[in-house]
C-alpha cells in the first residue's frame, strides 16, 4: 500500500535529475515513477512543483556537546537546526561533552542524553585517546560509526591528545576488525614552531595554523595508514597543498577519505575582518586560492565529501569583545546552513545540484556504511530536502535554531531556500520550522 507521493519536476537520483513521483511506503522509497504516473488509490500526493527534490543531506561531522557543556548546544537545539537545513542523519563527534565518547559507558550515557530529543537520525562516533586502547573493540561492537582522534591538542582536557605512538598502538587495533580512525591533523611541533601571537588580527591568527602543519600531519598518516592496511578520514581538509599526497594515496590503493567543510569553501581568510572571532576554526579558513583548488579537488573525487564540524560554543568564547582570535573558541556553526552556502558557490562554479547531493549525501552515508541513506532510490530510506534552488535569502541570525546564533554568515545573502525536510515519510521541517522530534538513535547495526 503506497502512503505518499512526493512529485517534482527535478528528482535528484544517482543517475541524474529528472521529473519524477517518488512513491512511499512504511517509512521507505517502493517506486520511483514516471512524473505523470497515476497516484495509488488511498495516497496522499505532495506536489513540489518545480523545486528539488534531494535525499536528506548525511552530516557526519556534528559537535553536540550534551551532556556537560548543553549550553553551547544539545541535542533538541542541534536537531532542530540540522532539521531546518535539510539534514535527516547526523554523526556526533565524541568530544566537547562530559563525559566523552571514548568507552562503552559513556556512550550509554550520550544516548540516555539524546533519547527522544532528536528531530533527525543520530548517530555516534567513539574517540581514540590515551590509555583506551582496550576499549576500542567494545565500542565498535556497541555500534560507533568509526573513532576520532587528534595529533594535537583537542581544545578540551579530557579528550586529550594521540603521541605517535599512541596513534599507532590505536590503528594497529583499528585494523584488526576493519574499524574507521577519523583524524584531526596538524602537526603539533609545526604548530608550535609557528608564530603565535593574540591580538585581533586574523592575518597572525592564519599564520599560526600554517598549511605545512596540515600537510606534514597527512603526509604521515597516509605512511601509517599504508603499513597497517588501516582505514583513515582526513577531517576538515583545509590545506589545498595536500591535495597531490591525498591523490597519489588514492591511486595507490590506501584506504583513504576526505572531507571538506562549507567554511573552507564558501568563506575566505581575505574576507575575514579583524577581531571576527566568528570566523575563527582550526584549521582555519585560508586564502581564495586556496578555496579554488579545494573546488578542483572536489571536482575531481580527491575530496571525497562535504560536512559541517558544526562546532559551537556560547557567544562569551568567541570573546567578541577584545575580538582575540588567539583566546576565542575555534569552531564555525553552520548546520542550518551548509546546504544553501554550498549550493550558492556550487551554482557560481557551474556545479549542478546533483554534484551537491553527492557531496553532502551519497558520499557521507557511504563513508560510515549507511547502506540505505544518501540516495533517492527504492529500498532506500524516504528521507528528502526539498529545495527552492534559484530562491534567495539573507542569513539571520534570529532564525538559526542552533543554541547559540551566532555565525559567521549573518547578513550574507544565499542561493537555495530549504522548503520542506522529511525522514522516513515524516514531514519533520517546513520552511525554517521544525515539528515534534521523531528521529532515531541509530548505530552501525541498526542504521
């Protein structure tokens, strides 16, 4: 028994956009048909005119932060932002809460925290620190999407730091059961041999996060990655430069993806003004140049995906008013946004929507395994963003549902308005505003 028909004249599939009457039944994609094909007696028809129809957008690279620090943002509030910007599946990263991701306990406790908040799926990621290699294992088993890890300081005490060693001693592990080691890397002897200065110039911030720290930092994983037969992600590629090592690992057979960020390819360094403590993120955003290769690394499959590390914090640390780049919190908020922000540069570029669902769907699924999201196809789950791609709207602050509204896109003015979010057949957001949470706790088992 068919339960709905979505119908547009620009259905995104996997092989290409055309008019279509996408049938649902019990939460999933039954038919794909053509655009005039009569609707199933007892159905109920949802006519998107001409707007995009897009699979729900999988974001995984998302800082919740609950419990322990829910007042830079929760579960309730990041749903509903995600919600609202067309995103159906979330990943949480493990740290910024308290406790962390990094045993099995505590990832009772962020699911205890999340149940029934949740206006999108969520899953979650399980961190790699010091001292939990006993506890990798188990927390796979219980169903984390992969483990985090940094070469650096995380920016929280209680998540601490990978030595070389260390990293190691963790993906030698990870290998033994095939399991995902996502990085943060920079290099920290080149971040600290660089100049580090405070003040409200993001020139000298930029020059404290230099490109060499991204390059060396990858260089070395890929090496590690190689000797182990282990799966690395390289986190929120900034550094254009890497792009040629990434490549030639790719060729090479190592197990290896990469993702980008909207910050990194829609913002630049040459735009940021002084004390726009907004802008700041690690790694930071470079230098117009730099964004073109970044678009020439996704154009051609270096980059495998696009996210948000939607990394918020209160408004008090980003310390607007000394406007330090040195003191502020480092972490750019954009989960509402990424879809219209990308599109607006994607369309500048001469990319199609197509590319973008690719980008910020297809590939995100497939880097966690999520074998039946990311795509407009039968058997897949009914999850869609419907989008207005030639209407546009200046950003506003007031309207962002993430806790703290602060962004580094207000006053901007974006291509790509997101009408409607579904999952799984369930309208969950229409025109900026969420309705009740109905997402799922979702895990490698059950996804």
């Amino acid at each position: 028994m068919v339960e709905l028909v979505l119908r547009s004249t620009r259905v995104v599939t996997p092989e290409g956009s055309r008019p279509a009457a996408v049938a649902v039944s019990g939460g999933t994609i039954t038919a794909v048909r053509a655009y005039d094909a009569d609707v199933p007696e007892g159905a109920r028809l949802v006519d998107l005119g001409d707007d995009a129809l897009l699979p729900g957008l999988v974001d995984t690279h998302v800082h919740i932060n609950d419990p322990g620090r829910t007042e830079w943002e929760g579960f309730a509030s990041a749903t509903r932002a995600a919600a609202a910007g067309g995103i159906t599946t979330l990943v949480d990263m493990p740290l910024n809460s308290i406790p962390p991701t990094t045993t099995v306990e505590n990832l009772a406790v962020k699911q205890d925290t999340a149940r029934g908040k949740v206006h999108t799926d969520v899953g979650f990621w399980g961190g790699a620190v010091p001292g939990n290699v006993k506890d990798l294992r188990p927390l796979h088993e219980a169903g984390v999407f992969g483990f985090k890890c940094f070469l650096l300081h995380s920016g929280v005490d209680e998540f601490p730091q990978l030595s070389p060693e260390e990293l190691e001693d963790a993906l030698t592990e990870l290998a033994r059961f095939d399991g995902l080691l996502i990085v943060h890397a920079e290099d920290p002897q080149l971040i600290d041999g660089a100049p580090q200065r405070s003040g409200p110039h993001y020139a000298d911030f930029l020059a404290s996060r230099p490109r060499a720290a991204e390059n060396a930092a990858i260089e070395g994983l890929i090496a590690l990655a190689r000797r182990l037969d282990a799966r690395v992600h390289v986190l929120h590629l900034s550094s254009s430069d890497a792009l040629p090592l990434i490549a030639a690992a790719k060729r090479e057979g190592v197990k290896l993806t990469v993702e980008t960020c909207p910050h990194f390819l829609t913002l630049t360094a040459e735009e940021v003004p002084d004390g726009a403590t907004e802008f700041k993120c690690c790694p930071p955003i470079r230098e117009a140049a730099n964004q073109d290769a970044l678009w020439e690394g996704l154009a051609d499959g270096t980059i495998d995906c696009i996210v948000s590390d939607h990394s918020p914090s209160t408004i008090e640390l980003k310390v607007k008013e000394t406007g330090d780049f040195a003191a502020a919190w480092g972490g750019i908020s954009s989960l509402q946004l990424g879809l219209p922000a990308i599109w607006t540069e994607a369309r500048r570029r001469g990319h199609s929507v197509e590319d973008v669902a690719r980008w910020m769907s297809q590939a995100p699924a497939a880097l966690v395994g999520l074998s039946t999201k990311g795509a407009i196809a039968v058997g897949y789950d009914a999850d869609f963003a419907v989008l207005a791609p030639d209407e546009t709207f200046t950003v506003d602050p007031a309207e962002l549902h993430h806790r703290n509204r602060i962004t580094a896109y207000a006053g901007k003015t974006l291509h790509g308005v997101v009408r409607q979010t579904w999952l799984r057949g369930e309208l969950i957001a229409e025109n900026g505003v969420p309705n009740e949470p109905t997402g799922r706790l979702i895990t490698r088992e059950n996804a």
